[in-house]
C-alpha cells in the first residue's frame, strides 16, 4: 500500500468520524502539500478563526485557561479528522505528545460531561468545518 492510499484510507475513516459527530455526510477532498495536508490547514484555520487566537499564540508557553482551551481544540480536532500522530500534532503546536493525548483526552471528558461552553464552541467549529468541506465541493 503506498503513502497515498495510507493517506486516503485514514481520511476515510476521519470523515466517517466527522460524520457521526454532525449527522451529516461528508466528503473528504485532499491533496497534498509538503508534509501537511489541506484538511489539517483548514482545521487549523477554522480552530483559530472559531477562538480568536493566532497561531503564534497556540504555540507560545502562555497558559491562559482560554488559550489553553484554544490549544486542546485544535489537538482535538486534529487527532479525530487527520491521520496525524500525536509527536506530530505536538510538533505543529510545540507540545510534547503526551500533552497532545491529554489534550484530546480533556476535551472528550468535557463532550462527555456536556460542558456547555465546551460543548458550544466544539459544535460551533463542527458547523463551520463542515461548511468549508461543502464549500469546496
């Protein structure tokens, strides 16, 4: 199996993950660009544009609690819609892999525990994610 068709499956099953979080179908167009793809800049751009943080702030060592919720989305985000890794995740933020997979692992919880602005803000960069895939088709 080549790179590509790796590539391919795994964003597969990311759109199936997707679809079942907005109870829509998705479909997943990619191509390529270096060592990133165009649905983890999309993500990136909708996280940053959804919490009004800029890209050098994720990656800065303020621990502000809404920068801090800002960083867990996108490490959310990322892990659920891409075939990223956690070092790699962690490597786009500057975090180590462990603080990507608590990351992950916080935002769940608070899915789980119905959160609400949690809950709101996953929801509302749910809608516009869905919303830039649709734009491209």
């Amino acid at each position: 199996m080549t790179d590509i068709e790796i590539i391919q499956k795994t964003l597969s099953g990311a759109a199936l993950s997707i679809q079942k979080i907005i109870g829509q179908k998705v479909e997943v167009s990619y191509r390529v660009v270096g060592n990133i793809n165009i649905v983890t800049e999309k993500i990136i751009n909708v996280v940053l544009q959804c919490t009004g943080f800029t890209m050098p702030e994720i990656k800065s060592k303020d621990r502000h609690e809404d920068l801090v919720r800002a960083r867990q989305l996108m490490c959310y985000f990322l892990r659920i819609c891409t075939p990223l890794y956690f070092s790699k995740i962690g490597h786009i933020i500057r975090r180590d892999h462990t603080t990507v997979m608590h990351s992950v692992q916080t935002i769940k919880d608070l899915i789980d525990t119905e959160y609400t602005d949690v809950t709101l803000l996953v929801e509302k960069i749910q809608n516009q994610l869905s919303n830039e895939i649709k734009a491209d088709e």
